[in-house]
C-alpha cells in the first residue's frame, strides 16, 4: 500500500522515539515475566517478543525510510547475532518498503530529468523496490532502451537531516554506555558518506569509475548510466536483471552456483578495498543480484568510500598475516592499522584477539570452509554473556575504518545468508598480490 512520508524533523522524532519507548518497554516486560517461567516456556516467550519487535521496528524504519530505514537494513545482514525469527523480519527491510505513491514520484522526475517524462516511452507506477532514500522503477526510453530508474522521495534532504539529528543522540548515548571510544571523528565519517547518498551526479560518477576499474573483471557487472535520463534526484540505468539475494540464498540454485556468487562477492570487494581503494561501502544485500553464469551484478553505488592508502597498505598487512597463518602479528598489524587497546595505548591483547584470530585463520587456511548461520565467528561475539563484545567496544576504531569494517563485517553476513563455501584463501591471494599496485582514483572513468 502506497503512503506519504513523515518529512518534519519533530514527526520522525515522535516515531522513533515512540518505537524505542515501546521495545524497550516490552523487553524490560520479557525479562519480568521470564523471570517466573520455566526455561523452554521462556525461551517461547522471548523468541516471540523479539519477533513482535521486530515488526515494529520494520514497520515503523520501513515507513519513515531515509537514515533511519538505513540502520535496521545494517542490523539485518547479521543473522547469526539475531535469532532467525527476527532476522527474517528484519530482511523485508533489505527488500523493500511500503513505497511512497507514483503521483509524489513523478513530480521529481518532471522536475528533476531534462524533457521530464517525455524522456520514457513507458514507466511502469509500480516500483520494482522502495528503499532508504528512492524507489526503483522499470520502464523504457523513447527509443526503446529497457532502463531502471532511481527516483529520490521528495524532500528526503529534509527527512535524512532530520535523521542524523536524532540518530546521533541515539547513537552518541548508547556507545558512551558502551565504549571509551570518541564518538564525534566516528559521527562525521558516518554523516558525510550518509549525505553523499543524496547526490545522484555523485553516483553517476561513482558508477562510471566503478565500470572503468572493473571492466577486466568478467564476473562484475555494473549497470551503465544513462546521462540523458538522469539529474541530481533521478538516476536512470541500463536494465540488468539478476537473480535477487532472497532467491539465491534458496536451495532453489546448487551450492556450487552459490559457492561462485560468494567468491565473486568478496573479490569484488576486497579488490575495491587493497588495490583500487575504492571500496562499495554498503554491503547491504539487495544492493546486489546474481546471474546463472555466477556473475554479480552490482546494483547502488551511492555510499563508495575512498580508501586512503596507509589504511588499504595496512589492511594488506592485517590479511597478509591471516593468510600466512600467523595469529601472533595480528595485534602488532591492527596496531598500526590504528586498532588497540583504548584504556592502556597498547595492542590489542591476545585474550581478545585471539578467539576471532583463530576463527578468521580457519576461513582462510588451506582447509576449504563454509559460511553458514552457525558460523564459529558469531559464537565468539556472543560468548560469555556479551562481555567479549564489551572488551572489543574498548579498541579504538579510526574513522577511515568505520565503513571498512561496515563493509567487511556486512560481506561476513551475506556469505553466511549465501552459506557459500570454498577455499577462500585461493580467492584472497590474488587481492593480495594487486594490492601492491594500486589504482588512482582521481579520475571519474
């Protein structure tokens, strides 16, 4: 069903802080109420109050859409931190929301595409997806091009302003509950690629750089620009179907299919990462699509980071090491890559690396491994009672390696939704060996 957005900055506090009154309302209640309960009785009853709030908070994120959809579609890669239940409702986000009616959407396109809708033989109203910041429509051109079009909801420079106001207070007091770390350098990094999402011309060039760097690659493909049909607002593509992640991750396609679309995954994005340092920071996964013959197809370039190259030299250090099998650089690594022990100014201290060390070693050692919900990774983060994961808050986090580790944390996810296996060493070596050369990212292709 069609709706209007909130668009004042006081409607979408009232929602969310309307949302977050009500969960934590209703957990603080489980917790009450568990307490009288017998173990299977209560473990009942919390899986089905996560799953109620989870539908709250998609409805809600999926109705307010900007910023805001934009965290629960961060949440939602990470199945195995969540249980299946919730992490099922929370993917409808990945898919899409109630979209915003066509008449609202045409205006921006008259407004915004030069010759507006003269330009389009046909659009079809209904929009193939509704996400944080658009909606995606089918159609075709005056001469007949098939075409998908991006177009902006109206006013969502107002809607992601009035976001980023309240997410960061949310956001600021929860880490400071949490962490040491200096929430503000963290803030501006977030906020500015967030804000770069809203200039489609900056897309069009990300995208045309992205074809540029990877047009020796034969498993990638990235749908062209169509300048004529597009503006800041509207962004118009060549038309590139694929199979959509809901499906690919179905055992409606072999493993060995899977298998493929996985490593195709991750050297797309490692290469961004160490050798064009120009990495598609937002992993989530309908950002992506997959062909019969194992290729990608790589759909919004909205949120690229620019890696600069002590962070991409000191990443190649970090899997260097991995790949070698030795657990023991890893702290020195990450050290210099600006990761340590916040309270002390020291590395990283093995009782803390060392879990995740020999998790991420097995990943990549000359044994083949494959990724699932059951992955060892997650039962390391949720080990005792979450007090690891209150020692990884104390590490410092530079700000250049918030969306890297957005990034990396989000392919985890995906593999594991792809339950992709292989011998991923294979797959990172040659990364490894380009990472050397670089790649000037100066030029817009």
């Amino acid at each position: 069903m069609s709706q209007d957005l909130t668009t004042s900055a006081f409607g979408r506090l009232l929602r969310l802080g309307g949302l977050a009154t009500r969960v934590g309302a209703s957990l603080a209640t489980e917790q009450a109420v568990g307490f009288w309960l017998a173990d299977p009785v209560a473990r009942a009853r919390r899986t089905e109050n996560y799953v109620r709030n989870a539908l709250r908070a998609t409805e809600a994120l999926g109705e307010l859409k900007g910023a805001a959809m934009k965290v629960g579609q961060m949440l939602s890669v990470h199945e195995g931190l969540l249980p299946p239940e919730v992490c099922a409702v929370l993917q409808s986000l990945q898919r899409g929301a109630p979209p915003v009616p066509f008449a609202r959407m045409r205006a921006v396109i008259e407004r915004e595409v030069p010759g507006g809708l003269s330009r389009f033989r046909e659009l079809h109203p209904e929009p193939l997806a509704a996400a944080s910041i658009g909606q995606v429509y089918r159609g075709r051109l005056a001469d007949g091009r098939p075409v998908a079009v991006k177009v902006q909801y109206p006013d969502i420079d107002r809607v992601v302003a009035a976001d980023l106001k309240t997410l960061k207070k949310l956001f600021g007091s929860l880490l400071e509950m949490v962490s040491e770390i200096d929430f503000e350098p963290l803030w501006a990094e977030l906020r500015e690629r967030l804000l770069e999402e809203l200039d489609y011309r900056q897309e069009a060039e990300n995208i045309a750089r992205m074809r540029a760097l990877y047009a020796d690659d034969p498993e990638v493909l990235v749908p062209a620009v169509l300048p004529e049909a597009s503006g800041q607002r509207v962004l118009t593509l060549e038309y590139v179907p694929g199979i959509g992640p809901e499906e690919a991750c179905s055992d409606a396609w072999p493993a060995e299919l899977r298998d493929r679309w996985g490593a195709a995954l991750l050297r797309f994005i490692v290469r961004g990462l160490l050798e064009h340092r120009f990495l598609h920071a937002d992993p989530n996964f309908g950002n992506f699509a997959f062909r019969e013959d194992g290729r990608l197809v790589v759909y919004d370039h909205g949120c690229v980071k620019r890696v600069p190259d002590a962070t991409a030299a000191g990443c190649a250090r970090t899997l260097e090491a991995c790949l070698a099998q030795d657990l023991a650089a890893l702290p020195d690594r990450l050290h210099a890559l600006g990761v340590y022990d916040r309270r002390r100014g020291e590395a990283v201290p093995r009782s803390v690396i060392d879990p995740l060390g020999r998790e991420v070693l097995r990943m990549v050692g000359p044994e083949p491994y494959r990724f699932s919900r059951e992955a060892g990774l997650y039962d390391i983060l949720l080990d005792r009672n979450g007090r690891y994961l209150a020692e990884l808050a104390r590490l410092e986090l530079p700000p250049d390696l918030v969306f890297v580790n957005r990034t990396l944390s989000g392919v985890f996810g995906n593999l594991c939704r792809l339950r992709a296996g292989g011998y991923w060493r294979d797959v990172l070596a040659p990364c490894l060996a380009a990472a050397g050369r670089g790649t000037d990212v100066s030029a817009t292709g």
